[in-house]
C-alpha cells in the first residue's frame, strides 16, 4: 500500500517500531518537539506513541531523548519513505 502528502510516499505497514518506556520518561516532552510527524502526546506526564501513520523514519525522537526512554527499532517489513526533497 502506497500513500503519499506533502512530497512524501509512503509504503509497506510501518507496524510498531517506536515505543516509549514509561519508567524512563520523564515527560520532557523533547520527543513531542523534534517530531516533524507529530506521533507523540503527553498523557499524565508521560510521553506516548499517539501515531506511526505520519512518522517520517528519522529517529529524531531517539536521539532526543536524553532518558533513553525512547525505544526505536526498524519498521517491520523494511518499510520506509522516499521524498522528492533533500
């Protein structure tokens, strides 16, 4: 399945690849502001995993997260994303 918006496709089921450790996390919220694809929350000072659909693979909210709350591992399938910029 292929999907694209905004100049990006993407392709195959992206599954659960992030996670958040919740006894790590201190809701600093680092993981909400680098996110470019708005996949995080807070819920009751933690953070949360709200949607992979929009994530963009960069691990930015990986590097973030000075806790290592942040679990990332690769998409199942090897699924990813291509864009037409940089």
């Amino acid at each position: 399945m292929e999907r694209s918006t905004g100049g990006v496709v993407w392709w195959g089921e992206t599954g659960e690849f992030i996670q958040v450790n919740n006894t790590h996390c201190d809701g600093c919220g680092d993981c909400l502001r680098v996110c470019l694809g708005g996949c995080f929350a807070l819920r009751e000072g933690k953070a949360v995993v709200i949607n992979l659909e929009s994530c963009m693979e960069c691990a930015a909210c990986w590097y973030a997260c000075e806790k290592g709350a942040v679990l990332y591992g690769l998409p199942k399938g090897g699924t990813g994303f291509a864009t037409e910029y940089g």
